[in-house]
C-alpha cells in the first residue's frame, strides 16, 4: 500500500513536470499578448484572411483525401497481401521525414516542369505559389494520421459480422457503408479531426510550395522574421485560439455516445 | 439436396480432407466433434465464406462451390450470433429484406412476421447490446430466417443459455424445422441431438468419420470421442489378438492378464477400444453360472448415486462401472471393499479403432 502511494506520488509529480512543458509555453505567450493587441489581430484583415485559407485549405485536403485514405485503410485492415507491411510503413514515410524535405519532394511532382504541374497549369490550376499547392502540401503531411486511426477503426470491427451481412444478401459495397464504415466511424472521425488539425498546423511543406497566398504558420513566420517577437506572438495567440477551438469542438463531436438502451 | 463431395482445404496449421456428405431436404443433421475439429469451417463452406481447394458442393443438382455467398440460399447464424451492434433488433431483421425491392409497408409486415415467428416482436426497438442471451439468440435466428434460406447452418445456437431457455429455443428450431427447413446444426449438447436431428456428422481432425441417424451413430461409435460423447463410461484401451480359436470371436487384450472376447470379424487396425455397456454387465457375488464367455473377479472401489440406482466401479484388474439398483445395492451390500464377479457376453462388447 505505502510502495502504492509511493509511486502514485513520483508519476503524479513526473507527469504534472510533462503537462507543464505542454502548457506553459502557451500559457505564457497569452499572458504577455495584451488584449488590444489581441484585439488588433482579430481585426487584421490579412490575419483573418490567412486563418480562413488555412482552415479552408486544410479541410479541402482531408475531404479530397479521404475518398482514397479510407478505402486504403480498409485495404490495409482486412487484406492480407504480400508487401503489406511494406506498405503500412510507406504510410507513415511523411510523419518522419523532415517536413522541408517533403516540401521539396512535393515541389518536384507539381512544379511547372513535371507533367502533373503543366497539366495543372493547362487547366488552371496553380499548385506552386497556388491553395492546389497548400492543400497538397498539408494533406501530404497529415494523410498518416487519417489512414492510422480508420485502419485502426477497421481492424475493430469484427469480420463476422460483415460475413453475416453477406451471408443476409448484401452486397460487398452495402457490407462496407451498412456495417464496416459506421461501426469504424468514431475512429474514422478521429482521424478525419487530426488529420485537419495537424495540416492547420503545417509550415515547413507549405512555404517551399507556396508562400503567398499567406496561410497563418507562414504570415506568423514572416511576421516574427520581419517585425520580431512583439508583432508575430499576438498572431499566433489568435490563430492557436482558433486551433483549439477547432480542436475541442471536434473532439466533443467524435465523442463516443452514451450505451444505447 | 445438398452434397458434399471430396472437400479439400488447407489452413496454415489446419486441414479439411476429403469430406463427402449428403443432407436430404429437411433434414436436421447434428455436426458433433471435438473443439477444432473443423465444424466451423464446415458451416463456412457451405456458406461460401470459405472456398474449397478441391471437391465440389452441390444444392439441389446444381454446383453452388463457386457461386456467391449472396445467392446460395444458405443462411448461417454464428456462435456469438454476429448481431449488428450499432442497428436496433428491427433493423437488424429488415437487413436481409433490404435487397429484395419490397415497400416499406411489405417489410414492416414481413419483420413483424419473423419476429413473432421467433417471439422478439416486444424487442423491436432494442439494440443488441441490451439483449439477454436467449433474447439475442431469437433474433439472429429471426434475422437469417428472414433472408428466407432454402438451409439454415446453427453454429452452436444454443451454447450459453441456461436450461429453460435451451428448452424454449429447442421449440422455436424444431418449429423452423417443421416449417420445411433443411437444418444442420453444430452442437455438443446430446439433449439437442437427441430432441431434434435426425441425422448426425461426426467430424474428427477434418474428417468426417460417421454419419448416420443418432440411434446408430451412438449404438455403434466409430470413434472414442463419440463413444464417450454417447455417455459409454467402460471403454478400455486394447490390442487385438492376432489370432482366436473362433474366427467370430476376437481377443481384446486389456491388459496383461485380461483378455475380453468380442463378437465380430478382425480389425485391420489392431489397436483400438473395447466398448462394454454397463448395463449388460451381470454383478454376482459368486461365479455367475451363464453363457457369457467374459467373466471377471473383482473388488467394488465406490458406489454412488446416479438417476434412481446406483452406479459402482469394480476393479478387476481394469475398472469397470456397473449399473445396479437400489434394492440390489442394498440387498447384496455392495459397499466398497466388496468382492464380486461380473459376467457380460461377448455380444455386448464393441470394439472402436484407434
């Protein structure tokens, strides 16, 4: 018992030591951004314009990608194939190379020298210094966390009961929206909610594709790197406002439901 | 009908050889045999779930091996029912009439019809989760039956439920069965092989070994795990004698200084079991002056009650468990310790091969 209240006392004191290196900085950059200067940043027409290209960017990214991402999860939770770990480790390549290092991986598909860059530009579509380009560059990053959490979401669900709908009647594709897709939904939204948070939250990949339009990890770098500390910090206390909005709203959303009765 | 013939396949650690099977429209066959003897996969087959590497299935003269799973006409309800969590009893019910083009108002009608069929339409607005498990049972019959299948595969249906509502449900399948159903039903339970099959597959490592009505099957196992299943307590591992006097009558060595005669022509496989009924076994206190050829001296170990007489083990050498009645017990006091003689005939005893 006294060994018990040892240990809770070490990893209580070990984690509050870990909740503080979470907190503390931000804490910090709102207590020293004052509330007119907090104030002056909501009203700045080129910070609202850059938070709303992100949000918009990053949510564009999660629904294109999605329609490809679930299914892949899919593929990857029910099929047994040879190079199937070779290609769950192929998912996780953007999360641990160097974000930068993505971004001129990214540059060298869609730059008006590649195929796919002059076919873009043949029909209009700007993806370097474009929202193509932001949104390629964020949903690159951020892809991982999506295909993980419905792969995961999948894997939960029993294959007896998509075997029992088929011995019902129901074809593979009702199988798949009827049974498979709503049982794994709560983690599908999971990683619908991280994969958006974290392309809100790109920088390194975006600004070697696209530097203007000005998305807000960008116009926070050029502030800082042009104005100094004073002028960036009351753009970022905003913009991780609106993250964290974001982010609560959508985790209470994708929260699991009280047992049905 | 629905016939098996020669059905190949092999897991990475498990394989079905060579089963050749014929159910006859309305049958019930009983699927009995130990865990991992491949009954599962056997329900699988049928469904489509699982295709064959080799052999053929074939419904009603036509080959259904390849055919999909959607339009067998073959219904499975699995073991943990395989209910879907996240859909209410009644949409669980509708699942199969989706598909079909009905109204809204036929499906209403032919969900009411399967429920009360079952007895879960006071459970239509429930979800799974808040089933008890005879509750949860019903339905997932409800729900393959409303698929409408020509067969019904039973994946121990009635495994987990307490004693009453095993009864309830034994009623609810052998209406289904009367219904016109072809059913074939694994199970470990005698009570349900002997209430409801007519037919009984015995499968052992991928095989089936037996098949045939119960009464034979279990009068005369060819297997150990059915003779024990069928509740024959005396079978004693033995050899074959290589040769008898009588070539109708075989020597069962049971050990090194008791030989049991059995009626019947020599095995090829030598080793195997010798099967004595316990009640034909004769107990006497002095030599039993009879006809039967296999007779024993031995000492009872332990008496206890069982059903409304007694049950004792006689060591001889082998122990054996007799059957004897109160009175009888009493009368001859048959307390442990007693010296006894047995007498059964060589016409009793059965021989299983290993």
């Amino acid at each position: 018992m006294l060994q018990n209240w040892k240990i809770s006392l070490v990893f209580l004191f070990l984690s509050g030591l870990v909740l503080l290196f979470i907190v503390a900085p931000l804490a910090g950059m709102f207590l020293q951004t004052s509330a007119g200067q907090y104030a002056d940043s909501v009203a700045d027409a080129e910070v609202r314009n850059s938070i709303r290209l992100t949000l918009l960017c990053s949510l564009a990214g999660v629904l294109i990608f999605s329609v490809g991402a679930v299914p892949l999860a899919y593929l990857l939770a029910r099929k047994r194939f040879p190079g199937r770990e070779f290609v769950n480790g192929l998912v996780d390549l953007p999360v641990v190379i160097p974000h930068s290092a993505a971004g001129i991986a990214i540059l060298g598909v869609v730059s008006r020298s590649s195929w796919l860059g002059q076919a873009g530009e043949a029909a209009g579509i700007h993806f370097v210094g474009g929202v193509a380009g932001i949104v390629i560059a964020m949903a690159y990053v951020s892809i991982p966390f999506l295909i993980n959490a419905a792969r995961d979401g999948f894997t939960s669900v029993p294959e007896r009961l998509e075997n029992a709908a088929l011995t019902l009647g129901a074809s593979p594709w009702r199988v798949f929206f009827t049974i498979s897709l709503p049982l794994a939904k709560r983690q599908i939204l999971t990683g619908l909610t991280m994969m958006w948070a974290r392309g809100l939250s790109e920088f390194g990949a975006v600004v070697i594709i696209a530097y203007h339009p000005m998305v807000t990890p960008v116009l926070i770098w050029e502030r800082f790197a042009s104005f100094g500390l004073s002028n960036a910090r009351p753009v970022a206390a905003v913009y991780v406002t609106v993250c964290l909005v974001v982010f609560v709203g959508m985790r209470l959303l994708g929260r699991k439901p009280q047992e049905k009765s | 009908m629905l016939q098996l013939e020669n059905i190949c396949v092999q897991f990475p650690s498990f394989v079905v050889e060579n089963v050749n099977l014929e159910v006859n429209e309305y049958d019930y066959v009983a699927l009995l045999g130990m865990s991992g003897a491949g009954k599962t996969i056997m329900l699988e087959l049928l469904a489509g779930l699982v295709k064959p590497d080799s052999g053929r299935i074939r419904f009603r003269g036509t080959d259904i091996t390849n055919k999909k799973i959607q339009t067998r006409g073959i219904g499975l309800v699995y073991q943990d029912l395989a209910l879907f969590p996240h859909m209410t009893v009644r949409k669980n019910i509708a699942y199969p009439l989706r598909h079909k083009g009905l109204t809204a108002k036929e499906t209403v009608a032919l969900v009411r019809h399967f429920a009360n069929q079952s007895d879960v339409s006071h459970l239509l607005n429930r979800y799974p989760g808040t089933l008890s498990g005879g509750e949860a049972q019903r339905v997932a019959l409800a729900r393959t039956l409303a698929a409408d299948p020509d067969i019904l595969l039973l994946d121990e249906p009635l495994s987990n439920l307490d004693i009453k509502r095993k009864s309830e449900l034994r009623t609810v399948l052998r209406n289904i069965h009367k219904s016109g159903k072809t059913l074939i039903h694994v199970t470990h339970d005698y009570m349900e092989i002997a209430t409801l099959a007519n037919k009984v597959a015995v499968m052992e490592n991928g095989r089936l070994v037996q098949y045939d009505t119960p009464d034979k099957v279990f009068k005369h196992p060819k297997t150990e795990f059915v003779a024990r299943f069928s509740g024959i307590k005396n079978l004693i591992p033995c050899k074959i004698k290589q040769k008898t006097d009588d070539p109708g009558l075989q020597a069962a060595e049971v050990s090194d200084r008791i030989t049991i005669y059995y009626v019947g022509r020599q095995p090829e496989c030598l080793d195997g079991y010798v099967m004595i009924p316990q009640e034909d076994i004769i107990l006497s206190e002095t030599p039993g002056q009879t006809s039967a050829v296999n007779n024993l001296k031995g000492v009872v170990t332990e008496a206890y009650l069982s059903g409304a007489g007694m049950e004792l083990v006689v060591a001889t050498g082998i122990d054996l468990v007799v059957s004897v009645s109160s009175h009888s017990f009493n009368k001859m006091k048959l307390n442990p310790g007693k010296e006894v003689w047995l007498s059964f005939k060589a016409s009793a005893v059965r021989f299983v091969a290993v």
